[in-house]
C-alpha cells in the first residue's frame, strides 16, 4: 500500500458491520471456512454445526409463520375489527410494507449472519454512545417475541383441538383449565423435540413444511370446492367491503385489523436467528428471509380472499359457542365431516408451526445468553449440549417462562395481550436496526452479498414509518367511551413496558 492510499483511508469513516475496529480481526482467520471467517470478523467463535440449507432455513421460518393456523388463531383480530375488507384489500395494503421490513432485514442478515442477528445489528449500528440502549430496546422486544410465538400458537392449537371435540361432541364445552393443560401438554412435546441434534431439528422441520404447505394449498382448494350454500360465493361489495365491529371510524378499525396480518407475517427472522447453523450463510439466510415473506404474502392474500368470499355470517362466526372462530368458520359453509378434515389439518400445521416457533426462540435465548444479557442465569443458558450441540438449557428456559404466561388464560381477555404484544415486539425489533442503518449509519453499512441496491433507501424508509403508525394503533382497546371495561381493556400496552427489565 502507498502512502497516498493510506491516507486515502485513514480519512474515509470506517464501514459499519463489525464489533472489531477496521482491520483488526481474529488470529487464524484465514485458515477458517468462509463461514467460520464471517462469524469470526463479527465477533464470535463457531459452536453449531453448520447443517441447515437454505431448503431447511426456509423451512422452519415458513414454519414459524404458519400461515393456515396463523390466519386461522387471529382470525378474532382481522374479521371481528373490520370484516372481509381486512382479508382482501386490508392484506395487500398492510404486506406492501411488511415486504419491506423483509427486504431490509435480509440486508442486514447478509451482512451480519449471526444468531443474536437483529440485536447485534442494532448494537454495532447505533455505535458505542448508543449501542447499548438500541441493543436493549431491540434483545428485548426481540425476545419478548419469541418467548411468546410457541405459548400464543400452541394456545390456538389446543383451542382448535378442543372445538373439534365440541363439533363432535355438542354436549361439550371446553373449560381454561382444560386449554391450559392441553397447550401445556403441547408446549413439553416441543420442547423435547427442540432438545435434539441440529441434523434431527431440520430434518423435523423440513418435513413439517411439506405438510405445513400441503395441507394449505388442500384447504385453498377444498374450501371454494365444498363450500354450501346459496349463494356459493359473496358478491364484490361484501368480499372487499368493511364491516366495523368496534366502536372506532372504518379508517382505524382496518387499521387495527391488521394486528392479525402482523402477527401472521412475522416468522420470516427465524431465519437470521438460525444464520450460525446455516452453510453461505450470508448468500442463503437473506434468501430464505424474502422467500418466506413473499410467499406467504401471495398464498395468505388467496386463502384469506376465499375467507373473504365464503363466509356467510361474521357475527355468528365470531360469537360461536365453539370460542374458536376459524372452526366455527368451516362449520358453517362446509359439510361437517369436510369442516372436521380441514381444522384437522390446521391442528397439525399449528403443530409444527409452535415447533418452530420453539427452536428459533431458543436461538435467540442463547444468543442473549452468550452476551449476558440475561446476568447470572447468562452462564448456564449460553451452554451448548455436548451431547446434541444445541442450547437445551435455553430450550427448557424458555418453555418455564411460555407456561408461565399461559396462566394468562384464566384472566379471560388479558390471553390477547400475547398475540398484540409478539405483533408489536417483533416490529419494534425488525425495524430499530433498519431505522438506525438510515439515520446513523447511511453509506458507511458495509453490505453483504445480498442487497437491495438502489431500493434499499425507500425501503426501509417505508418500513419504518409503517411500523411508527401501527404501533399506537395496536394498543387500541376495540371499544372506548362508556363502553369500555376493564375487561374489554387493551392491556397491550403495559404487558410490554412491564415485561422490560430496569
């Protein structure tokens, strides 16, 4: 090197993607796989083995957004805010922007493919003035999130179980006690499968997304198919029409309504958590993040618009003694037997849904755990089995503290503050690095081999402020004025800023 170029550098700001200073990387780097390099350059040593593909990182990150018991557990959020308009017109609009979030998340993955991911992004990001309280504000919501994705989907798994049973049994009314004992039943089985070897856990997941995608493409043609009635198929005007079950103006309650298309469209980050087993890991974890949010942007917009077509009565699906109204749904427009087959298939989608919801989460734990965030419990979580060389003690953590929250169960409506606090949890974390990458950072993020080129600016602008609206939108209870209970109280909220540790 001249002297003229080192000067040339020396007076370019250094790029931004790295815990180490410019230049100054680990010993023996060059003796290390590209992998290995990458990992070693961002800080850490490699500890998993390296046994997921891009085929099997997508599969436990479409998995994790589970898109038929997805639509099916939140359903009380989409129709009974805003109707029909809320799985037609309200997804297009709303996934436009979640899109983004993808899309600029899969940049920062490219560049930074470690397990912490968003968290580690957001520290080097905001730099060491502000790095500290972006990765506080980003570790926590981010695992908020994921300490919550297996309890809120097993919650709707065991739902739909025991509203199959009602629809067999009318006599039968399924009781908390009853729901909290089933998920918690569910909650073990996954816990114990995500105690396994990596090689076993992909292998798991590969084929639950098979089935996962299935049974969807089953339902999407079963339903339009076998559906009764006269007639068949709701005309345009009620399929994309709003019909306001709050007490809010229909701008707001479509608004409010895509708390269920959120809470839906959030698993594809599984895929940066899983970045530390991945192989090309910079290539294939990005990949595997636009995959999973494009097509479950295309396939949830279909099964959501025959939702939208099909349905006869919002009300009476809402209000069914069944309590779960994606069972009451099918009743409704399908022979009974066809109705039993198809929530049938959703049970075991949500199955493996609340699987992957249950080792992505364990990643993160760990990640956390290797850095201390989580002060003296840090030393037994951030262990790797020496058996199975995954992070089973973070598996079994995360699972006390998922029984935990189910206690929430008994409290009747609070059960809801699950899913709107993993809605606004996970898009807090999404877009805290992404926002400091604009404002902060801007030319010096060094990027990585996959990148949005020229678009990488209007996009994360976009997912930005769509996230800085939907966030008070979110906490909206559905009713206000002298309507408002404390029952009917959006405890959202204060779930969150009580869940954060001082």
């Amino acid at each position: 090197m001249t002297t003229s170029e080192g000067q040339h550098r020396a007076s370019q700001p250094a790029a931004v993607t790295t815990v180490f200073a410019e230049g100054d990387m680990p010993d023996h780097i060059a003796e290390m796989s590209e992998d290995e390099a990458v990992l070693a350059a961002l800080g850490y040593k490699q500890e998993f083995k390296r046994e997921f593909s891009a085929w099997t990182t997508f599969a436990v990150s479409f998995a994790v957004m589970g898109l038929l018991p997805s639509i099916a557990t939140t359903m009380w959020y989409g129709l009974g805010y805003a109707g029909p308009a809320a799985n037609t017109w309200g997804w297009l609009l709303s996934v436009f922007f979640i899109i983004c979030v993808a899309a600029s998340m899969a940049e920062l993955a490219s560049s930074m493919p470690t397990s912490g991911g968003l968290y580690y992004a957001a520290a080097v990001l905001a730099g060491p003035k502000y790095g500290p309280f972006a990765a506080w504000i980003t570790g926590w919501s981010n695992w908020f999130v994921q300490v919550t994705g297996a309890p809120s989907v097993d919650y709707g798994c065991a739902a739909m179980i025991l509203a199959a049973a009602s629809i067999v049994n009318p006599d039968y009314t399924p009781t908390n006690y009853q729901t909290f004992l089933l998920t918690v039943l569910i909650m073990l089985t996954h816990a114990c499968i995500s105690s396994m070897p990596t090689l076993w856990i992909a292998n798991f997941n590969s084929v639950g997304t098979t089935i996962n995608l299935l049974c969807l493409l089953i339902t999407i043609i079963t339903i339009p198919t076998a559906t009764m009635g006269d007639p068949k198929f709701q005309p345009n005007e009620i399929a994309w029409g709003i019909q306001n079950s709050t007490d809010w103006p229909d701008g707001v309650a479509v608004l409010m309504s895509f708390l269920s298309i959120i809470w839906t469209m959030s698993g594809y980050d599984a895929s940066f958590h899983l970045s530390e087993e991945c192989s090309n890991a910079a290539i294939a974890t990005p990949r595997s993040i636009v995959m999973t949010a494009g097509s479950g942007s295309i396939l949830g917009f279909i099964l959501n618009a025959i939702i939208a077509y099909t349905i006869k009565d919002v009300t009476e699906v809402l209000k069914s003694d069944l309590g779960q109204p994606f069972a009451a749904y099918l009743i409704q427009i399908l022979p009974r037997n066809v109705a039993l087959a198809v929530l049938s298939m959703t049970i075991v989608c949500a199955y493996m849904m609340g699987q992957g919801c249950m080792v992505a989460a364990s990643r993160v734990c760990f990640a956390y755990a290797r850095d201390d965030c989580f002060g003296i419990v840090s030393r037994p979580l951030k262990q790797v089995n020496r058996h199975t060389l995954t992070p089973v003690n973070a598996v079994w953590f995360n699972t006390s503290i998922g029984i935990l929250l189910l206690l929430l169960i008994f409290g009747g409506a609070a059960i809801d503050a699950i899913f709107s606090i993993g809605a606004i949890a996970a898009y807090v974390a999404f877009t805290t690095p992404i926002f400091l990458k604009i404002v902060l950072v801007g030319n010096r993020f060094r990027r990585g081999p996959w990148h949005l080129g020229p678009l990488s600016l209007p996009s994360g602008i976009a997912a930005c402020c769509f996230v800085l609206v939907m966030l008070p939108i979110l906490c909206f209870p559905s009713v206000r004025g002298e309507n408002l209970t404390l029952e009917d109280m959006n405890w959202t909220a204060l779930v969150y800023v009580r869940s954060q540790p001082s």
